[in-house]
C-alpha cells in the first residue's frame, strides 16, 4: 500500500497493531516451500500506567523493531476503499486520473489524501469497461501512524489496510483455489471479503461487530443483517464476474468466540459450506497460539502475511 521507508533488517516481517485496548504484536517468517511460520507474538495492553508510546518503545526493544521490517494497518475511519472505472490513459497519467474520479467518492477532500491502486482482477464482460480499486487514505492518519512508530523506534516499511491483510489470510487456505468467502468479526465491525487464487475480488464492511451481537437482549436481527450482506456480495460476485460462483464460507474474528446461533443462522440462511478458521491449521508457531489471540491477532497475522512491496 503506502510505502515508508528500507533499511538493512532482520529476516521476516513484523506487523505491530494500536488497537483500542493495547498493541498487538506478529513476527511472521516466509520461506519457499514451506508454511509461514509466526515467530513472535505478543500482546501488550495500553494503560494509564503504560501508554501506547510506553508499550510501543519497550516492544521496539524488545524485539529489536528499529532493526525488522514492519508493517501496520490503518484504522477503517482512515480510509475508503473504491471500486471505480479504470480511466482510459497512459501509466503515467492513471493516478492524477483516478484523483479526479474518486474526489466525489470520498468523505474527506481529496487534496488530503494519498492514493493508492490495484486492478479489480477476472475477465472483463463484452462491453463492460475495466474496473480498479482505489485506497484512498487520509495524510494526516498516514502521518500520525508513521510518527507514533517512528518516535518508538520501529523501522516502518509499509502501511496496509484490514481488507489486504485478511486477503492474506484467506490466500492460505485451500477453498481458494475455486474461491472462498470470509466473514470476521472484530468489536464494532465486521468485513467480508470474497477472493479467488490469491486475488481480492470484493469487500464489504459491516456495521455490526460482536460487542453488538453479545449486547444484544435480540440479536436475531442483527444476525440477518450479517447474512443478507453476506449474500449481497455472494450474489454481485456470481453476477459481476466471469468466473464460478464462490461455494465457501470461511468465518473467524471474535475474542470471546462467534456466538453459536450466528454460526447456525449463517449455516441454515446461505447456500454455501461453513466452516472455522484455525490459523494453526495454515501457519507454524514457535509458541502455542490460543484460539483467542488468533481472533484478537487475526489482521496482524494477515498484515505481517504480506508478500508484496511494490505500490503502484
């Protein structure tokens, strides 16, 4: 996505995390033929005794970050993410291009934005006009993330966004190679993403995450919404692409579990196979890695699955 800066650094990738309650910490290690393997992981919580720059700076020692290379993600709030018509001009002229086009796509000024550009793959139908993505982030957002790690001493390569780093995650496993959809959960929101031998084809973020659902005196609602967006995106793949309709779904996020009735409403509501993610099924780890820091970690392993360095 949006590239920081190289330097001579360890082998591997970590990617560091600021979430709400703490900072998350994947060292993820990848080598031909063989499965990534996570060397490091951590969790550190943010306090009125420890602050994010305290917790930052002793994981920066700790596992020598001003000397590995590190990724991190945006927040959803620092970005959109927009599937827009490719413009019918050279290379070198697609970015000014497409600045125009998104200007009145984005809720921010356009001005204050940094753009970033990957092609929407699959075939294109007769007289359908390619189509691209465009990552459109706030400066400041690049800026301050950039600032918070580098006052810590973290070497900060690159910066992504949820949608690549769970496509990462979803390149693992096997459903992919005919197509797969997977649906996680994180506190206040949720993302689908539909993928297909390592491309991303669609995403869609919820409004709904699990603290509504564990809330929630009726959550039955709730659980349609999930499924019906589910669907929606299920559907305008089937309809939009050249390729065979997407008969899996991968489900996984939630710290505290995905509650059971959502998994029964989604088995019994979709026309699609369910299953669980299990990270330790797709990764090795130096040490165990519990069913509820793989929800909590699960964009982190995602970010630090990252194989890619090159922006458009």
């Amino acid at each position: 996505m949006f590239a920081i800066r190289k330097r001579q650094t360890l082998p591997g990738l970590t990617a560091v995390g600021l979430g709400d309650d703490g900072v998350y910490l994947v060292r993820m290690l990848r080598e031909s033929g063989k499965r990534p393997r996570i060397l490091h992981w951590d969790f550190r919580p943010v306090s009125a005794d420890a602050s994010q720059d305290k917790v930052l700076s002793a994981l920066a020692r700790d596992y020598e970050l001003k000397r590995a290379r590190c990724t991190t993600l945006l927040d959803v709030a620092d970005y959109q993410l927009v599937l827009t018509e490719a413009p019918d001009v050279h290379a070198d002229e697609l970015k000014a291009a497409l600045r125009w086009r998104v200007k009145d796509l984005i809720n921010f000024h356009i001005d204050d934005a940094s753009l970033d550009v990957f092609d929407l793959p699959g075939d294109i139908a007769p007289g359908r006009a390619r189509e691209m993505y465009v990552v459109a982030a706030r400066n400041d957002a690049i800026r301050s993330r950039a600032d918070a790690l580098d006052a810590a001493g973290i070497n900060l390569e690159v910066i992504d966004i949820p949608e690549m780093a769970q496509r990462n995650v979803a390149v693992l496993l096997p459903e992919d190679a005919s197509g797969v959809a997977m649906l996680t959960l994180q506190a206040a929101s949720g993302l689908v993403t539909l993928t297909r031998q390592g491309q991303l084809y669609l995403s869609r973020t919820l409004s709904v995450g699990f603290d509504v659902l564990h809330a929630a005196a009726e959550p039955a609602g709730y659980y349609d919404h999930i499924v019906l967006e589910v669907q929606r995106s299920l559907d305008y793949f089937e309809s939009h692409f050249r390729v065979a309709p997407i008969r899996h779904l991968v489900l996984g996020g939630a710290a505290t579990g995905l509650p059971p009735l959502l998994v029964e409403h989604v088995r019994a509501n979709l026309n699609v196979q369910v299953s669980a993610l299990d990270l330790t099924q797709l990764l090795d780890c130096n040490s165990p890695l519990p069913p509820t820091m793989q929800a909590r970690c699960l964009t982190h392993v995602g970010a630090a699955l990252r194989q890619e360095v090159k922006a458009l």
